[in-house]
C-alpha cells in the first residue's frame, strides 16, 4: 500500500492580475507532488482561490456586478493559467464552494460553543488590501508592514478567537518541533516578533460589509476571512462532513508551502485554531522568499508585471518552469530576469540536453540503425560515469525532501554535462573506424542512452513535456530509476528538443 503525501499552496487571493511570482509556489509545489507520485507515493496536492472579503465586494460594485460574477471571471483566468504551466493539482477548492461554506460554518459554531470564540468590540487598524487587522506598534511607518499602504481605523461589533489561550502551547509546539517552521529566518521572525511580545486575540467576524460566510448563529456577522481561507486544508479534504475519509487519510498535510508574507497566518493563527479543533498540525510550513525583478516586487504599477502565458508563448512551458525550479534557493527571494531565462535556456536545455539526445541518437543511428544493446565492454572513464547514473536517484531524493528543488535540478543536469564530457572521452567516431572495438562503441552509446533514460525519468517531475519528448526519440517506456544493464534500444530520429534562443 503506498504512502499518503499532503502538499498545500496557499489559495489564491482573486486580485485578476497574475504575474510570474504568482506561479512560483504553485510550480514549487507540483515539482514536490509529481517527483512524489514518481517514488510510489498517494499524493494529494491542494490549490485553490480564496475569494471573499471587502476588496473583492468593493471591485465588483465597481464594476456593477455581484461579488460571485466578479470571481467567476478571474477564478477561469487561474485555472488556464494552471493548465497553461501543466500544474497537476488533484483539488482545486474555492472558497465560495457550498461544501467549504457548510464546514466553516460548523467550525465557527464549534469554537463558540467551547469558548474559543467570544463576542466583543473590535477597535483598531485595519489594511483591506491584505484583509488584516494591525495594531499600531506593528505598523511600518504608519502602514502596513505587509503591503505598504494605508490602513484605517474601524469600530464594530466582532467576535474574536483567543489567540492568547493558546500562546503558551504554541511556542512549546514549535520549541519541541524544530522542523515545523522552515527556514529558520522565518521561525525566529514569528517567535521573536510575533509570539513572545503578546499575542492579542483576532477578531473574526466583519459586519461593515456582507461577501463573505454567514456566521450561523448571528447572520449580522460575516467570517472573517482568514479563518474563512485557512481552514480550506481541512474543509476540501471532507472534515467534518458525511465522508471524512479523505480527510483521515492525508491530514496533517506533509508540506504547506507559503509566501513569507502569509507566514504569520500560516503559523500563529493555523496552528492555533487547529489546536482549538484538537486536530495534529501540519508536518512543516515552509515560507519562502518573492520573485523580484531589479530587487523589487513584480506588480503593474511599477511597470515590471507580464502575464506569465506571454512567457510560455515565446519561450515553451518547460523552459519557465526550468527557470523558476533552477535560479533561486527556495527559501530566499530570487531575481526574475527575462534574459536570464534566455540564458538558461540557451546553455541549459538546448546545449546540454538538446545536444546530448541529439548528438547520442544520431550516432546510434548512424553506426547501429538505431539499434543498441550493452555489450558490457567496461573501460576507463566507464565507472564513473556509470556510478553517477546509478546514485542521481537518491541525490535528487535528498535534495526533493529537504526542499533544494534547485540543487535537484543541478544534479540531474550535472550527469547531462558528464554525458556530454564522456562522448570527447571515449570518440566514438573514432571507434566507430575500427571494426575490432564495434562493442566497445555500442557500449558507449549504452551508457549514454541510460543517462538520458534516467535523467528523463527525473526530469518528469520537473519538466513533464521534455521527459514525454525524450522518451518518444529513445522509443522504450521503461522509466526505472537507475542504471539497467540489459535494455535494448531501437531509437528514433532525432529532432531538436529546445531550440537556441535569439537575444533580441
């Protein structure tokens, strides 16, 4: 019976305007799943939209139409965008689905019977674009320290859930459990600036506008939309309802990956109404760093925003998706540059890989009609090679689990450039002139086509239609990981993989 395997990527705030930052968790993510489905694993791998709130009412009067309409549009433009990058997501929860509304409502009613939420007064400072509530010490030079813009105060009847209760028990969770915040910047940036200073209880309900969930009891009263977002881990997997058994099954989630400016939410507000659920937490939540470009964050007002299908029209879906798994050490912020993606892709794919295939099945069909088995013929040069065939699994599996998704892909592209160096090795078109070392030569080109093999067996989870194209020009199906001695090959005709990008 194979293993189950959680994978979460926030669900998406509808704002209508997707950038190539937007994608970078989501591409992250389907990385992690498919490399997991690869080894054996049941994955489940979560995305989503989050869609209520006062900015998405607001922008739809604006626009004379109903919130659900306003939403409808965007929530399409998402999932063509998802297909467009080949995201394979198993769920895609809105939070407008009635399954979502029903639970949430049942959760709420459930933490206000036990006393986690009470009603109250909120008086403070809030942020609409982030839909966050701020006190004025938190504030970055009178704004909000997310975002950078206004915030405003506002006065209403709320309910609220009692962060404080649980503050003691959290820091003892995440004291006891070093790996539940990751990277270590970012628990020490929720210990130090958020937990120990006090945490104040948050209010959870709105009642100065009307797009959100009811709260059951007290319909003057909308949930507050965080609490409505954060618990759709739990609310697509069935909890709480007639058949839960999905929800047994992948709960708690393996991975939760989030941008560093919803970590707080992700791992204070989370973790705590989960405990007030007496539900286990989340195996890790991993924040990462922003895609920037010119060391600012991508948006349209600063001019640097491009629709990431533009990028996928001109340069192919593989080469942005390689791109964004390769350039930045996840956890950090990483620089997005058009030229580099060019760059990447010109070295990268099209010298490296592209040339490989090209160069190794050209020689297959020129010197054995395409047809090659392993003569077994082991010389110098041979062992190595061989050897890093036969452990690139288990590096990339080393560096998928610990979340270097960059340093994965170097591996497997550091085999590609050692096949490339062990074809000047070994010359097989000088070998290829002596009819005594005809098997040494079909050894060679064995070896080679097991690293191509292989490689693209790997490459599946990272770049899904190069791996689909190396195998249609090797012509075998068999994606077992490691080197296999006793294959045979009849391949195809080689046709360039990625083509080299012009610079303009």
């Amino acid at each position: 019976m194979s293993k189950s395997f959680y994978i979460t990527t926030p669900i998406y705030y509808p704002s209508g305007n997707f950038h190539i930052g937007h994608c970078y968790t989501t591409i992250i993510a389907d990385a992690i799943a498919r490399y997991k489905r690869l080894k054996g694993y049941d994955v489940c791998f979560q995305t989503g939209t989050d869609e209520h709130g006062q900015k998405i009412e607001d922008k739809a009067g604006k626009a004379g139409v109903s919130p659900k309409e306003y939403v409808d549009n965007i929530v399409s433009d998402a999932i063509d965008l998802w297909d467009s990058l080949h995201i394979s997501y198993d769920k895609f929860l809105r939070t407008t689905d009635e399954i979502h509304i029903k639970t949430v409502q049942k959760i709420f009613t459930k933490l206000y019977k036990q006393g986690d939420i009470y009603k109250g007064e909120y008086k403070g400072l809030y942020c609409t674009p982030c839909e966050s509530f701020w006190t004025s010490t938190q504030l970055v030079d009178g704004k909000c320290p997310d975002c950078n813009r206004e915030v405003h105060e506002v006065s209403e009847e709320a309910y609220f859930l009692k962060l404080s209760k649980y503050q003691d028990r959290l820091v003892e969770y995440i004291e006891s459990h070093p790996d539940f915040i990751q990277p270590e910047s970012r628990k020490n940036e929720m210990i130090n600036n958020f937990i120990k200073p006090g945490l104040e209880d948050l209010c959870v309900s709105r009642t100065s506008f009307r797009w959100g969930i009811p709260v059951p009891f007290d319909e003057n009263h909308i949930v507050y939309v965080w609490l409505d977002a954060l618990t759709n881990y739990i609310t697509s997997l069935g909890y709480m309802s007639e058949d839960d058994s999905e929800f047994q099954k992948y709960w708690p989630a393996n991975i939760q990956l989030v941008g560093k400016e919803i970590v707080r939410f992700h791992t204070i507000v989370w973790p705590i109404i989960l405990m007030a659920l007496d539900l286990e937490l989340p195996k890790q939540v991993f924040g990462h760093g922003w895609l920037v470009i010119n060391g600012e964050k991508i948006s349209k007002s600063l001019g640097n925003y491009k629709d990431p299908r533009e990028y996928i029209k001109k340069y192919g879906v593989d080469a942005v998706r390689y791109y964004v798994l390769r350039e930045v050490s996840f956890g950090n912020d990483g620089t997005f540059s058009e030229e580099a993606l060019i760059t990447r892709t010109n070295a990268d794919l099209a010298n490296n890989l592209g040339n490989l295939v090209n160069r190794t099945l050209s020689m297959a069909n020129k010197y054995f009609d395409g047809k090659i088995c392993n003569k077994n013929i082991v010389e110098e040069y041979d062992t190595e090679f061989i050897s890093m065939i036969c452990n690139l699994s288990s590096i990339v599996d080393e560096r998928v689990d610990s979340l270097h998704i960059n340093d994965a892909m170097e591996s497997i592209f550091e085999l590609l450039r050692r096949a490339n160096k062990y074809i000047d090795e070994t010359s097989p078109w000088i070998l290829a002139k002596d009819e005594a070392r005809r098997d040494r030569l079909e050894s060679v080109l064995y070896n080679l086509l097991e690293a191509i093999r292989v490689s693209a067996t790997l490459l599946e989870a990272f770049m899904p239609d190069t791996s689909k194209e190396m195998f249609r020009q090797l012509q075998i199906e068999d994606k077992s990981i490691g080197y296999q001695e006793k294959l045979t090959y009849q391949v195809g005709t080689p046709t360039p993989i990625f083509e080299r990008i012009e610079k303009d």
